[in-house]
C-alpha cells in the first residue's frame, strides 16, 4: 500500500502472520493458531450463494494455512482473505459502514480507497497490529496519536472475536444462530475497520505534508524570488535570494544522500559568484545565449580569456536549476515522496548545486584565492604552450596527469613566490606557513629551502650553464624546468642543482598530495576544469530541457 502512494510508510514485522493475527489481548494468538482453528464445514444452513461464499472463504484460509512457514507468510494470502471477507459480507447483504471520509484522502490514497467499496487491505491490519510504530521520515519522528491507537485496539478487538467466533463455531452442534452471529461479527468488524481507518490515513497525510513542507517551502521562496524579479524590485532580491538558498541547503541536508547533504553553504557564496561575472560583463543573456549551431561561442570567448569565471558560472547555473525544479515540481507536489531522498529528480539537482556551491565556497567567494587561482592557471597555460604533452593530458585526464599536475603547481608558486598564488599553496600546506602574517611570501615559510635552490639553478642559467652542464640563459632554465617536471624521471644527464631541485621539488609534490587529499583532490580537479574550460552549464540546461520532468 504504502509503496504504491509514495507516503511515510510503516516499518515492516519479519513475520506478517504473527501481526496481523496478534490482536491486543496480553497473550495474542498467532497467525498459525489462528489459522489452525479453521476446519471444513460440512454444512451451512443458509442460502446456497453464501455457503459458496463461506467454502472461498475457507479455500482462501486453507491457502494462507499453507504459506505458513515461509519467508514473509500471508501477506498474499490474507489480502486474498479480506477481499472474500468483502465478498462473504456482500452475499449476505450485510450493508457497508459509511466511508464518505474517503473523498477527503489525498489522490494518491483515493486511488486506493474508493468511496463506494468495502476495499479491505492488509496493510491496514498489519498498521492495526503495530499499535506503537514510530514513524521516521526525513529524520523526523512521528508517532500515531492516542485516538488512532484507541481505534487500533478497538480493530484488533473485533478481528480476534470473529476469530474466535469461527473456531466455537466449527465445534457447535447447532447452526440455528450461527448466521446471526456472524453477520453482527462482520458488521463490528467493518464498523471498527473504518473507524481506524480514516484516522490512520488522514494521521498518514498530516505526516506526509509535513515531511514535504521543505519542498513546499523552496516554491514558495521561489515563487516570490521571480516576482520580484518581474517587478525589478532590486532592493528585496538579495533577501529573496537568502532565503531559497537557505531552503536549498535544508532540502540537502536531509534529501542528498548521494554526497556529504551539506547545510552550511549560503547566499554569500551566491553573491561573490554573481559580483565576480558582473565584473567581467557576464550578464543571464550571455549564460543563457546560444548561436546556430546550439553553443554558446561569447561565453566560451569569455571563459577563454578567464578560465577561473567556469567556477563562477556552475555556481549561479546550479542555483537556476534547482530555481527551475521547485517551478515545474510546483504542479506535481502529491507526487513527490515524502522521503524526500527517494525523488530522482530532486537529488540530481542538489548533488549538482552541492558539487558547484563546495567548490564555490572555496575558490570563488574567498577574492583572494579566486584571484591566486586565475593567477595560477594563467601560469599552467604557459606550462602547455611549453609542454603540449601536457595540453594532452589535460584533454584526456590521463592518469599521469595528477603526478604531474602537483610539481607544476610548486613551479608556478616558484616562479611567483609572492601574493596572490601564495595564498592558495598556504590553504593547502597551512602547517608550511607557522603564525605567518596573510601578506606574507614563500621566503618566509618552511618552502624557503626549496625557493633558495630553485633560484640557484635560475642563477647558474644567468651564467650561462644549467645542471645538465648544456650552455644556456635563464630563458631557457624554465622550459627545462617544465619538461623535467612533465617527464617526472630524473636521467643520467640530470646532475647537479638541478637534480638536486628536481628531487626536492617531488618530495613537496607527495607532500602536497598526502597532506590533505581531500583538498588537494578538489583543487586539482578545479584546476583541470578551469584549464580544459569545462563547465556544468549543458547538464543544468538538460535538466529543464529534459521531456519528461522527474520530481
């Protein structure tokens, strides 16, 4: 039942049997027993449509009998049960309880419940059976009210009498009241069945719009965010903006099981994201723009000519994805399962805007390393140009490029050993840079040695000879430096300084690498992507261009 409607549904017993069959009494009867007391009737003095009636009813009790002992007995066989329950009750032409509550369900249980039918299901008995199930959703904890339980225990009440009333009757020497009896059993049972029922289920949609409330919370901030924006009310958007982020980083905490559902990621980085593609004229026009052919050639002339600014442009893209979501999934909100974690649609979209926003928080909303970083990067495509080697591992993520990668960030921070790019190799080697003022250069920090022979082996190309002993100018000691860095072998022609830099620059290298891997890890993947001027923005227009939506 509950898996069909997409509601909060109810923790399972390992034996359904023993559930269902439980009742409230202090020593419950088992399935098994219960089952047990049935036995053929021989007779049945009444009409010949409601002693058929009676021998289905017991054909299906002979079946439930023998699917005792099995992995999960009875669940089938019971839903057979109670539908000639229904039908035993119809040929008898006992009238059904009123169930006009049913028009007041949710669409997703009238499609279950209809008005004008009995419809007994077992997930019903089984809820009845679990009186003191707690309910958790989203890391939430519910629990039925005292009234439901009330109900609950009246349900189990009626169910262990007819039980009860069918093992007496099987050993009775008269059938005179036997019918009587057994119409008053059925009419207590469905009377105690809908009164639990509707409790149940309107207790069930209460819990279920609850668990959705954060979804119903992100439309709404939505909604009013773009009517500001169509009334150009400047000054209340930056408000607007805070708080459908604040319902974003909610909805992953809770939905985004797929990565760490971080809930610490805010508007700031929003804003740092939006200033930074305003300072380089990077309007929604452009992000949005397309030519002929489906690309988008002005931001990709602009991202060539900044690199950095594709970490900028995921974040405000996967900012308009998840906008684009809570706009569509606005018509569709009794489907969205209130295990939030549970709707594809909903967790692509937060993986994605988790994904850029960490990276954002990072790299883009702290100025000074987004300035370290398009510094750097400006640096390594120098390091290409020298190297096409290395241009093609970067094209194709070869494997050796992250061993690579490492030595030719610690040449390019050599190279300019002063602000911006120190302040990104300090957020990786934090420990290298001991009560250091934020100003402060690598000829102050524990790289000071590495610095020292690095500017040996530049001086010794000024006198007109490197490590290899080759004649050369300090013109040539970078390139040479680059291709021993790609190549990452020091051979028999490599002595000297330069072999002794070469070692000391891979050491560093690990050491970078192993320090935080986590960060190092985020780093280099930035890095690649702002070189190989990747971004997100064609998987976050596939979200909206896709033809059939996914809540």
């Amino acid at each position: 039942l509950w898996d069909s409607v997409n509601p909060v549904g109810v923790p399972r017993a390992s034996a359904f049997a023993d559930r269902v069959a439980g009742g409230t009494s202090a020593s419950p009867v088992t399935m098994t027993a219960m089952i047990g007391r049935f036995v053929t009737w021989s007779t049945w003095s009444t009409s010949n449509a409601e002693g058929d009636s009676i021998k289905k009813l017991l054909a299906a009790h002979r079946q439930l009998l023998s699917e005792c002992g099995h992995a999960d007995p009875g669940l089938l066989s019971c839903t057979a049960f109670l539908g000639q329950l229904d039908s035993t009750a119809c040929a008898m032409g006992l009238e059904a309880a009123p169930r006009q509550y049913r028009r007041s369900f949710s669409a997703n249980y009238r499609t279950l419940f209809p008005v004008d039918a009995r419809a007994y299901r077992a997930d019903i008995l089984e809820a009845s059976a679990d009186q003191h199930a707690t309910i958790w959703v989203n890391g939430d904890k519910f629990e039925l009210s005292q009234e439901a339980l009330g109900h609950a225990e009246a349900l189990q009440n009626s169910w262990s009498a007819l039980m009860w009333w069918l093992e007496r009757f099987a050993s009775a020497t008269s059938r005179t009241p036997a019918r009587a009896e057994l119409a008053q059993l059925l009419l207590s049972l469905d009377n105690a069945w809908v009164q639990f029922e509707e409790k149940y289920i309107m207790e069930l949609i209460a819990i279920e719009d609850r668990a959705r409330r954060l979804i119903v919370q992100a439309v709404a901030a939505e909604f009013k965010l773009r009517k500001l924006e169509d009334r150009c009310q400047v000054s209340e958007l930056a408000e607007a903006q805070q708080t459908l982020v604040n319902c974003i980083a909610d909805l992953n905490a809770v939905a985004n099981f797929r990565r760490k559902g971080r809930d610490d990621l805010r508007w700031d980085i929003l804003e740092r994201a939006l200033a930074t593609l305003d300072h380089y004229k990077i309007s929604h026009d452009i992000l949005c723009s397309e030519d002929s052919t489906g690309k988008n050639s002005k931001l990709a002339a602009a991202l060539s000519e900044h690199p950095g600014l594709t970490l900028a442009v995921d974040v405000v893209t996967s900012f308009q994805a998840a906008r684009l979501y809570f706009q569509q999934v606005d018509k569709f909100l009794e489907r969205v399962d209130p295990h939030l974690c549970n709707n594809v649609g909903l967790v692509a979209r937060l993986v994605d805007w988790e994904e850029s926003w960490e990276v954002g928080a990072r790299y883009v909303r702290q100025a000074n390393i987004f300035d370290a970083l398009c510094d750097l990067i400006s640096e390594i495509r120098q390091v290409e140009r020298l190297e096409p080697v290395f241009s093609t591992m970067c094209a194709e993520y070869d494997v050796e490029l992250f061993l690579v990668l490492p030595r030719i960030f610690i040449l390019a921070c050599l190279v300019g050993p002063v602000q911006p790019r120190v302040t990104l190799l300090r957020s990786l080697l934090p420990h290298r840079f001991p009560e250091m003022p934020c100003n402060s250069t690598m000829r102050e920090s524990d790289l000071a040695p590495l610095l020292a022979t690095f500017s040996e082996v530049l001086d010794d190309a000024n006198r007109g000879r490197i490590g290899d002993g080759n004649a050369a100018d300090s013109g040539a000691a970078w390139p040479f430096l680059v291709k021993r860095a790609v190549a990452g072998s020091i051979d028999a022609s490599t002595t000297g300084k330069v072999a002794t830099f070469m070692r000391e620059l891979e050491s560093w290298s690990l050491e970078l690498q192993r320090h935080c891997p986590e960060d190092w890890n985020q780093c280099s993947s930035v890095l690649v992507q702002c070189i190989t001027g990747s971004t997100q923005l064609q998987k976050h227009k596939e979200f909206g261009y896709s033809s059939k939506f996914q809540v």
